[in-house]
C-alpha cells in the first residue's frame, strides 16, 4: 500500500510518529509532503498536495494531520473523491473505513498523544471496506453531491 502523509506545523512530530508506525509494517510505502520543521504554513496547501496523489493513484490512501485535525480534514473534502475522516478514535476509524470507504485519515496533533493515534492508524489501516450494497450505494450518493 502507497500513503501519502502531510500534515501542518500544528502536526510534525505527530507526522513523524504516524510515519514510524507506518514502517513497523513493512510493506508500506510513505511519501511526506512536508512540512518539515515549526515554521507556519497553510494547512489548505497540505491538504492539496496529499489529495492530488490520492486521487492520481499515485497513492492508495492518505493522511492528513493539522494542530486539531479539522482545518485539513475539511480542505480534503473539498477535493473530489476524496473522503477524509477526522478520527480522534479506534471505533471511528475503523467505521470510517468499513462505512465510508475513507481514502483519507485526518487527526489533530494537538488533541491526540502519539499512543492513541498510533492504535487509530493501524485500525484504518487494517479496516478494509464493508462493501456491502447500503455503503456503496450512500458513497455514490456523495459523488453525486460532488457532480451537481
Ligand atoms: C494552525 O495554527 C491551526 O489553525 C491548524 O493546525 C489547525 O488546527 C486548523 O484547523
């Protein structure tokens, strides 16, 4: 699996523990698209980055990280295909993936410990979707939304 992960300056050490979890796998491949250091910038500009990858295939999934979490998760879903799900919790993240179809996972580096969101990232990582007739049909629903 290929993630793309990028998150604000609210989120770098967050980033760079979801990354090491990431590694524990082994067989994912991590691209970081910044940023690097406490500078500010502009989640939007993250969030842009992560999602074109996303949505070019050139990555499986994404993760998206700012100071709560909510900022980026709502410049992702402006995006279309993209279903980013801010999850703050196991349960929410595995029904993200189950439900949803989640191809983004979004978390607030300044509302999470570095525990929790290491068992939130291998929940979504691992979740798989339900596809069952009532998700598909409701995913379908948002693209429509995106199309009108
Ligand atoms: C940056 O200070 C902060 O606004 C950002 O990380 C995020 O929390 C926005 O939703």
């Amino acid at each position: 699996m290929k993630i793309t992960i990028g998150s604000d300056h609210g989120a770098v050490a967050l980033k760079d523990e979801v990354k090491m979890v990431l590694k524990g796998y082994g067989d994912i491949e991590v691209k970081d698209v910044g940023t690097f250091g406490t500078d500010s910038v502009d989640y939007p500009d993250i969030a842009e980055k992560i999602c074109a990858d996303v949505v070019s295939g050139e990555a499986d999934r994404g993760i998206a990280l700012c100071g709560t979490g909510i900022g980026i998760s709502i410049a992702c879903n402006k995006v279309k295909g993209i279903r980013c799900a801010l999850c703050n919790d196991v349960f929410s993240a595995k029904k993200s993936r189950e439900h949803n179809d989640a191809n983004v996972l979004a978390m607030g580096g300044r509302v999470i410990g570095p525990g929790p969101a290491g068992e939130i990232v291998r929940a979504w990582v691992e979740t798989p979707f339900s596809g069952e007739s009532r998700h598909v049909r409701r995913i379908g629903k948002i693209s429509s939304i995106e199309n009108k």
